[in-house]
C-alpha cells in the first residue's frame, strides 16, 4: 500500500473508478489523455491500488437504446460471466487492474489506470449476424471502454474504442459500511468507432456516436 492509508486508498479507488468525470465530451477526454511531460515524471501520486479486486460495473440500459435495439431487430444477451436483469441492467465483473490518484492539476491526467473485465461482455444478434464485445477495460484518464470485438466467431479487433463514457451526470461517491465503493451516474455512450462497425455488420445505419447506451454504476472492494 505504499505507505498510505487503507481510507485514503480506497478513496482513491472509488475516485479513479468515476474518473470518467474528467471527460465532458469525447474532445475533452482526448486532450486530457495527454501526458504533461516533466510534472509527469516529477509528481508522485496521492495514492494508489497497485491490484484492484472486484466488484462489478453495472449498466442501467438506457429505454431509447434498447427501443433502437428492438426496431433493428437485434438482440442483446450477455456473454461469459456477465448478466442481464429482467429490469435491464447489465453487470460485468471487475477482474483485475490497477489505479493512480495524482493530486488534480499536479499530472494530466490525474487519474491513470485501468479497469479490467475479463471473461464477460455483450452479444448482439440479427440478420444472422452474432457481434460479442467482450473483455471491456476502462481507461479512466481518456474516459473511454475498449473491448475485444468478434464477428461470427472471428475476431474483428482485439482492442477497439467501444464506448465513451460521459461523467458529467456522476453523482457523489458512497462509501458503505460492507467494505465497498459506489459511484453511479455515469453516462455509457457509443464511440463513432462501434456504431459504425455494428451498422456495417448488420447493415443498418441507425446507431451513431454519442448514442446513450445506459447510465454506469461501478462497485468496488476498497479494503477499507
């Protein structure tokens, strides 16, 4: 724990997870993606969880989303270890990762990282088209998910900008008696990237960037 304390650390965790309030728009999140050189190397960050451990991000599908998903005729299920309630939220487990708090202004970004879920993922079927997006890692510092994506049992990309991820709607972190970390209200959107790939497959033209997927809630063991 590098010294620090279990509370600050699982602060820490709980702010990185949600860190996907430092991109307003995809414009934003790229830039703030960039290293700031020397304060780079010379900042030392406020805290850090070297292994992340659990629990799960959840996705409030969004009515509009799964609406559009009706008209094409297509069909979402879950893949792996993840699931789909009958009230429309899709959980994926957290697998693994790892995250850096730097004091705001001091590094950018000031959140560095990544979040794993590994083993689960979304399918999309239609058409006779079966698309899985699988294996999502969220990049807190650029806001975005990437995911491997395959086609029908090929793989069409090992690593491909899925889904950006608007923190404006973010509500305030929960900490909870049980040992956990809640942060809810971040707004899942698709990259121009995977609405063109799905309309290519599927043949449609109906799904585009910035379209709302669902509303995030991220759970995580602080240790605390």
């Amino acid at each position: 724990m590098h010294g620090r304390t279990p509370a600050i650390l699982a602060t820490a965790a709980a702010l990185a997870l949600g860190a996907t309030a430092c991109g307003s728009d995809e414009s934003s999140s790229s830039s703030a993606s960039g290293s700031s050189g020397t304060s780079q190397k010379a900042a030392e960050p406020v805290a850090q969880v070297d292994q992340l451990t659990g629990k799960s991000t959840a996705v409030t599908l969004d009515a509009g989303f799964v609406d559009a998903l009706t008209q094409l005729e297509l069909t979402p299920s879950p893949v792996g270890d993840a699931s789909i309630s009958k009230a429309g939220v899709a959980s994926f487990p957290i697998t693994g990762g790892n995250v850096k708090y730097f004091k705001p202004g001091t590094v950018s970004p000031f959140v560095q990282g990544e979040i794993d879920h590994d083993g689960s993922g979304l399918q999309l079927e239609g058409g006779g088209k079966t698309v899985r997006l699988t294996n999502f890692v969220v990049d807190p510092g650029a806001s975005v998910l990437t995911g491997k994506v395959t086609v029908d049992g090929k793989e069409a990309a090992a690593s491909a900008p899925l889904f950006f991820l608007d923190g404006r709607t973010l509500k305030p972190l929960e900490a909870k008696d049980d040992g956990t970390a809640v942060l809810e209200g971040t707004t899942v959107k698709f990259k121009d990237e995977s609405a063109q790939l799905l309309n290519d497959t599927f043949g449609v033209d109906a799904l585009k960037g910035g379209l709302e997927v669902g509303i995030a809630k991220i759970t995580v063991n602080t240790g605390a």
